[in-house]
C-alpha cells in the first residue's frame, strides 16, 4: 500500500516463551522513524501467534491482554 514510515531493528520479548498467568511481560522495540508522525496520531497494534500443525502455519490472534488507548 503506502510508504513505509517505520523500520523496526531490534524486538524483544521477555520472558520468552510469554507466560500468560499473571506475570509481567517485557517489550523492548529499537525502530527508525522514516516520517514525522502528526500530534493526535493513533496507532494500532495488531499481535499474532505463529502456531504449526502438520506442516501447516496458522495465525492465531493473540488475546488483548491490556486495553491501552481503546
């Protein structure tokens, strides 16, 4: 579609893999910024599991853990 306003370097994650039952997850996101962004700008974030059966790769949504700017 458009140009690309963003380049992400580094993501990671800790732990790894995530445990959901209640502990704390930690992002650490290194990304060059190709454009400025407007004041007001809403960004979404869209999460996704990588999950393989026989073979065959599927997208699972990951569920909404916490409601931020929604």
């Amino acid at each position: 579609s458009g140009e690309q306003i963003l380049t992400i370097r580094k993501f990671k994650i800790s732990p790894d893999p995530v445990q959901l039952s209640g502990k704390s997850i930690t992002l650490s996101i290194d990304a060059q910024l190709h454009q400025d962004i407007p004041a007001g700008a809403r960004m979404k974030i869209k999460v996704w599991k990588v999950s393989s059966i026989f073979g065959w790769k599927i997208y699972l949504p990951a569920p909404c853990l916490v409601s931020v700017g929604w």
